[in-house]
C-alpha cells in the first residue's frame, strides 16, 4: 500500500518548532550569561534528520527501547488491561522481579540472547492478576512500572477540558485593522 500522510507534520513541529525553542532558548542563556548575542539559522531539515539520526547510516540499532528489552515493554494483565514496564537500571528489575515471585529472573535482566523467553516469563506473569492488582502490589515500590490508560482515563487525569480563555470573533479586528492602516 502506498505510505499514507502522518495526521501531523512532525518534521514540522519537532524538527523545526522544538529545534527552534531549543536553540533560542540556549541563546537566550548564553547572552545572560556571557552579554554576547547569537544570530540564529534553524533548520527543519537538519532538525529532522536529527530525529531520524540512527536510521540513516544503514542497519538501524537493535530495539532497546522499542521492545527488544523485556524489561521496557508492555504487558497484558489477566483482566486485558495492560501495564507498563521500564526498569532499565539493575535495581528496579530486580525489585519488579522479587515482587512478582521470580527474583531469579533478574539475573538475565540484559543477557541479549535470553530477552524474548524473559518477556514470555513476565507476560505469563503479569497476565496471572488483574491490573489493580499489580497496581497494589507496586504501590509505593521502586520498580518503573504504570498503567496504560484508556482514553477515558487519561482525560479524566487531566481534569477534563481545558479552558481557554478566548475573545469572541471579530473583537478586536477592528482594532487590529486601524493599526494596520486597513480600517
């Protein structure tokens, strides 16, 4: 099938947009502390070439933080809800896998020819309790663990709708028009 277009630009916004606030703001830091200026050229080219950086030079790097780690993936809970798991550093796998029963397991925390029966051992886990279950167990624990909110869920911790304060249309156009010499 042909590629479809992404709902967003995101060389756009994230090679060019936060490319630019970065560099501007670093700019803006150098001249508080040194007085000195900066003349600024951003690119969204290069700001987007950044962001695909490890996909340009051939194969790409394996899939560390993508799913090729079985401590940084998400699981389904016995109830079909799913949880997060992000315990990179030693200390928190370790931790996760005491409190699930299977401290052993955390001896292959990085073996790399060991990560996908170690994620079948965590999924046939994590899939034996329900989600508030787990949640329970990992309260107040060290372990980089989380929910994956529904939709529902991850507006209702917003507090609903965000209010903006907007002006009616067409308030201030007449103003705006005689500053620019339109009315």
């Amino acid at each position: 099938t042909a590629p479809g277009l992404p709902p967003l630009q995101p060389a756009d916004l994230a090679g060019g947009a936060l490319s630019a606030v970065a560099e501007i703001l670093a700019a803006l830091l150098r001249r508080e502390r040194t007085g000195r200026g900066a003349r600024l050229t951003i690119s969204m080219t290069h700001g987007a070439h950044r962001l695909v950086a490890h996909r340009l030079g051939g194969d790409p790097l394996p899939r560390f933080l993508t799913g090729g780690l079985a401590c940084y993936r998400i699981y389904e809970t016995a109830d079909g809800r799913h949880l997060t798991v992000g315990a990179l550093e030693p200390k928190f796998f370790q931790r996760l896998c005491e409190l699930i029963g299977r401290p052993e397991l955390a001896e292959r925390h990085l073996d790399p020819g060991a990560q996908e029966q170690l994620a079948a051992e965590l999924a046939a886990a994590f899939a034996g309790r329900p989600l508030a279950d787990w949640l329970e167990l990992f309260d107040g624990e060290d372990v980089c663990v989380g929910p994956v909110a529904s939709l529902r869920e991850a507006a209702a911790s917003f507090g609903g709708a965000t209010a903006l304060p907007s002006a009616p249309v067409g308030q201030h156009t007449e103003r705006w028009r005689g500053e620019l010499g339109l009315s």
